[in-house]
C-alpha cells in the first residue's frame, strides 16, 4: 500500500512538471529580418570559373 502512495506521489509530480504544453510561439518571433548591404550581394554570387578553389576532395588532397 505504501508503494502506491510514492506512485502517486512521483505521478502527481510529473503532472505538475509536464502537465501542460508550453505557450506556441508565434511565426513573427521566431524569425529575423536582417538587410545585406551591395558588397554582401556581390561578394555571395555564384562564379562558377572560381569554384573549383573551393573544390575538396581526400585522393587530390593525399596527391593520389
């Protein structure tokens, strides 16, 4: 009978923790609008003559 009691004790201590869902959060708070300047614009294009500095690959790497 006592085992019962410490049940419902730790059941009632879980309802009281996460009984309830958080409040919602709004699409507007979550989100951030944030202005690039021209230099950011021009700097982030795609060139693909230069990609292939960016071009990683383990066998060229190793000279393999």
């Amino acid at each position: 009978m006592n085992k019962e009691a410490v049940i419902d004790t730790a059941a009632a201590a879980r309802h009281a923790r996460f009984g309830k869902l958080p409040e919602r959060i709004r699409l507007e708070d979550t989100t951030q609008g944030v202005d690039t300047g021209l230099e950011a614009k021009v700097g982030s294009r795609y060139n693909p003559e230069g990609q292939w500095q960016y071009y990683s690959c383990l066998a060229l790497d190793l000279g393999l």
